[in-house]
C-alpha cells in the first residue's frame, strides 16, 4: 500500500501531467468528515474508490481496501485531516461554455472581489501568472458597482481607473467588461423589467493603445476613450470584436484554464445553458477538441436552443425545433419524424456525447412562453425518444408554461414515446413562481432549476429566488446554479452563501422580506448543496450516478478548506476545495494536505 502526501507527490504527479490528473489504481480518502448526500448514510469518516466509481463509504472502507490491495496491490492513501468531504458540485445553470471561450486570460478571483483592495490584490496576482503583452480580462462575471472604494459605504461601487489598472498591471492590457445590465423603463425599481446584455467597461493604457492602433476594425469599434471607461455601446463593440477575433487555441488555452478554475472550487460538472451569442456550430468546436483529448475535465452536459435557418426570418415554433438535429454536436444526419406522423427511432438527444460531454435537452427556450406554444412543442418532443427541454419562465410567463405542459400531457396521443416524467424536463429561473405554481410543477414531473441572477442585480424586477418554497415543496426535483457567468458570478460558494444569508453583493438582505407573500426565502447550507449536487443531476438525468457518494456513484468529489458549516455565514464564499477527485482522478490539490 501507498501512503502519499498530497502535498508531495500528487500535486507534482498533477503538475507533471500538464492537469490531466493523477491515475492511481485506488485512492482511499481516511480520516474524513464526509457529506455523503446519501439519505442512508449521510455522513462517514473513510472513502474507497476504485476505477472511476466510489467502492464503499464508511466502515465499509477497510475491508474494501483490502481486498483492492490484495487483488490490484496499489492504493493512494489521502488523510484528509478531519476536512469536510462534499460530492463535487454540480451547477444546474451555467453559461460555462460561453465563458470558457472568452477573449484573454481570465481574472477568475476578481468575481469574489468585492472592495477595490480585492480586486487590486486579484489583478496583482494574476499578472504574475500571465505573460507579459498578453490579456487579463473580467468578461461579464460581475456588476460594476461591487468593487467599493469604502468597505463600510455600499454605495462606493466603481471601477479601477485607467491609472490604477496601469499601476496594477503595468505589463498587460486589461478589459473588465460588465455583460448584463438590467434596464429602466419607468420610474421604480419595479420598472427595472428589461435587461441588455452589455454594461460599462475599463481599460488600462495598454488596452487603450491596442484598439485605438488598430488599422481595420471589423466589427466595427469606435474610438477608445483617454480615460479607457467604456459606454455600454462601445463595451459591445469591443466584446463583439473580441469574439470574432479569437483563435481557436486561445480559446482552447482558455477553457482549459477555466476547467482548472472549476476544479479549485470544487465545480465538477454543469448544465449548460448555451445563452445569447453563443453559437452552437462553431463555438462547441474546442469542446469537442478537449473532450477529443480526453482534458475537458468538468462534466458538461450542455443545451441545444432551436433556433430559425440561417436566411429565414422570423422562423419560430416547430421549424425551429426542426433544426435542432443538425445543431447536435456529434449528430448523425439524418430525418427526424415531424407532427402527425408515426414515429421511427430517430435521434436519441442523450446519447449525443461522452462522459465528459453530453447533451442534456433543449434549451434555455423550447417554445415562447405561451400555453399554446407551449403545448405545441411538448407534443413535438414527446413523440421524439427521450428529447427533453429546459424552459426560461419568469413572472407571468409561469403559469402559461405550466398549463401549455399540462395540455400537451393531457392530450391523447398516439405517437407518443414513453412520458413526460421520464425526460427530467424543467423551468428555469421561477423568481416569481408561487408556491401552487411549484405544487403544480410536481404534479406534472417538471423540474424546479432556480438560480441567483439577483445576487449582482437587485434592483432586477423579479422576485425570489423562491428558495425556501421550492425545498418545502413535496415532491418537487429542485436545483440550483448561478446562472453565470455573464449575469452572475460561476463561484458556486458565493451562490450557496447568498441562499444562507439572503445578502446580495452590497449586503442587502432581498430574500427575507419576501414581496409575493411567500415568506423568507433563506435555506440551510445542506439543503443548498443538496441542490448543488443529487438535486441537480436529476436534471441531467444522472441521479443514479452522480451527485452523492455512495458505492456504485461516480468518483466526483472535493476536499475543502474549511467546514463551510461552522463558519460565519458570511464567510461561506471563501469556501475553496484543496484536494478535487474527477472519474477517480486527482485533478486539483493546493498543496495544502
């Protein structure tokens, strides 16, 4: 038997590796506090895994790691020193894919910054790490105004200026570039229901010079300010050359940086949203690469959205949903069934994929929010083998989603292919959603995906998130995600502390005085990870395998920092993982054990 330190050996194998992860043919995690997220064993001291898949847990641990000594004669030994042990999180809502292919070098601590210092500290740091020339950039992640100048004045929210970025990264040209921006039209902040997916920027002189040097901008960027603020237009300008003009391996480079990312927090997996600008032919592209590698190393089970031909306006409803074969990643060609006729085989949606990559529905938009369209499009899907979708409702587009599911599972249908329950279809965000609208929910099978846009933006017009309703609700499949990572944050710890607290990025409690009557909103810690882990691979479709550690599970799991239970609230976001086990993998340690 092998004993390692984490310290010593694995974050050099780790290293040596190049962040593929240390293969070990079993790694036995003692001297644990283990959150199981298993009803039957809750909590346990010891872990053994074999391969990719938890052997035992608990007192089961030693025999089990005696056998697998005396049949394979090499286990990994990892004392966890009484550190709490939690199945790696999985986010039910992310734009992950959107933002693992943004331009530069990314400034991931500068999401959890929230006080000029912070972010000065984060800039510092990073551009130590980055080579010289070269991009460090803040792309959506954030709201401008949680950088305070004051720490005890919430409302001394601003950006860095060009000259402090200057002194900060003196080296590098930097971009922050706020990407959702919650928009007035009327007089209160219940007239905050519009939303642009653009805000302010800042730029260092660096950044400056490099744009105002450029010869040719296509697209079109105007001209850069000497103090490097950036209206709303013109951020859109940049971010959409920016996009158009970075490279395949960069935007590689990039996603693998925000996997090892991922991974430091304990994020092994997410439900990926797709999102505005993604686009679903080019951009799963270096997906399909790292996946082809065997690096992309967070589970991702991403969404198709249908959308319209290209060269046909106006293109909606079933046409659209007609065009989701071709927009798989990893599809055959071939024809789908339409309304009205008997169905053959056709394309089964959750076998498009690996382990690593895997579609997981359609997504965010089935149909619009209408009963009638609604209905339309499930009848659609439910006469396709096991398609399934995820769909945006928020304030009064709840109750017409509901009732166009309810239609379409009431109607008679021939054609039909199995039941609507057996899809793990869903309705996102639900900040409005009433508690007869959840019971309702459960009653037809649809999944409850709730996440924490107005965490960043509070003066957003929604209410919710309907937290607390959505635990108590009997029978409901619930969970939870950031809904980053252009609108929120990706740290899923700042989320789990937002559910705890009820406090928004400025310290404002929004979830205790509830406006639609429902009560307070805040939940426990353990119910949060609940839906941070089996709660969301319900969705998913993997709640047999994932999202709990128990013999048989999937070996994804994360060693923490500290006992995120026995903090001050408040301190819950510094929540970081020191050793995280991907398929059986070490793929992350800090050194630290």
């Amino acid at each position: 038997m092998r004993r390692w330190n984490v310290q010593t050996s694995a974050v050099a194998l780790v290293a040596s590796l190049g962040g593929q992860g240390l293969l070990a043919d079993d790694i036995r995690i003692v001297n644990a506090n283990i959150v199981t997220m298993d009803d039957e064993n809750p909590t346990a001291d010891s872990l053994l895994i074999g391969g990719n898949r938890i052997v035992s847990v608990g007192a089961e641990v030693a025999d089990g790691a005696a056998q697998a000594q005396s049949t394979e004669g090499a286990i990994t030994v990892i004392d966890a020193q009484g550190a709490i042990v939690i199945p790696g999180l999985i986010d039910q809502h992310l734009h992950w894919n959107r933002s693992a292919i943004t331009w530069g070098y990314a400034l991931h601590r500068g999401e959890n910054a929230f006080t000029l210092e912070d972010l000065e500290e984060a800039v510092r740091d990073r551009a130590t790490e980055v080579p010289e020339g070269e991009w460090i950039t803040l792309i959506g992640r954030h709201n401008h105004l949680q950088f305070l100048e004051d720490p005890d004045d919430p409302l001394s929210g601003r950006y860095p200026t060009r000259d402090e970025l200057d002194a900060w990264a003196p080296v590098n040209p930097v971009l922050f570039s706020q990407r959702f921006t919650p928009t007035p039209v009327g007089t209160g902040p219940e007239d905050f229901n519009r939303a642009t997916f653009t805000g302010p920027g800042q730029m260092n002189t660096r950044a400056i010079d490099f744009f105002n040097g450029l010869s040719e901008t296509a697209p079109f960027v105007g001209e850069i300010p000497a103090d490097g603020a950036l209206d709303n237009e013109l951020n859109q300008q940049v971010y959409e050359w920016t996009r158009a003009h970075n490279s395949l391996d960069d935007q590689i480079r990039s996603t693998l940086d925000l996997v090892r990312w991922s991974h430091s927090v304990g994020l092994v997996g997410v439900g990926d949203a797709g999102g505005s600008g993604f686009r679903q032919t080019q951009d799963f592209v270096p997906l399909l690469e790292l996946e082809r590698r065997g690096q992309l190393r967070v589970r991702n089970r991403y969404q198709i959205r249908p959308t319209s031909t290209p060269g046909v306006e106006g293109q909606t409803g079933l046409a659209a949903l007609r065009n989701v074969v071709s927009a798989a990643p990893l599809a055959a060609t071939m024809e789908c069934v339409g309304p009205g006729e008997v169905p053959g085989e056709g394309l089964h949606l959750s076998r498009v994929g690996g382990p690593f990559f895997r579609n997981m529905g359609l997504g965010e938009f089935l149909a619009a929010p209408t009963a009638a369209s609604i209905e339309e499009a499930v009848i659609f899907l439910l006469r396709r083998p096991d398609w399934s979708f995820h769909q945006h409702a928020e304030a009064d587009q709840i109750a017409p989603v509901v009732e166009g599911i309810r239609r379409a599972v009431e109607t008679p249908d021939p054609c039909r292919i199995g039941t609507l329950s057996d899809r793990h279809v869903s309705m996102e965000h639900l900040n409005d959603a009433t508690s007869e609208d959840l019971a309702n929910m459960a009653d037809l099978g649809v999944g409850a995906g709730i996440q924490a846009v107005r965490f960043l933006f509070p003066d957003w017009q929604y209410s919710g998130p309907p937290y607390r309703t959505a635990v108590d609700t009997p029978g409901l499949n619930f969970g939870f995600g950031a809904d980053g990572m252009f609108a929120g944050p990706g740290n899923p710890w700042t989320i789990l502390q937002f559910m705890v607290t009820g406090e928004n990025y400025r310290g404002d409690d929004i979830l205790s005085a509830d406006t639609l009557g429902r009560g307070p909103q805040q939940i426990t810690l353990m119910e949060g990870l609940r839906g941070y882990t089996r709660g969301s691979a319900w969705f998913t479709r993997e709640e047999h395998e994932r999202g709990q550690l128990s013999a048989g599970f999937l070996a994804d799991l994360a060693i923490l920092n500290q006992d995120p239970f026995q903090v001050d609230p408040r301190h819950i976001r510094d929540t970081r993982a020191t050793v995280t086990i991907v398929d059986g993998e070490i793929v992350f340690s800090d050194g630290s054990l």
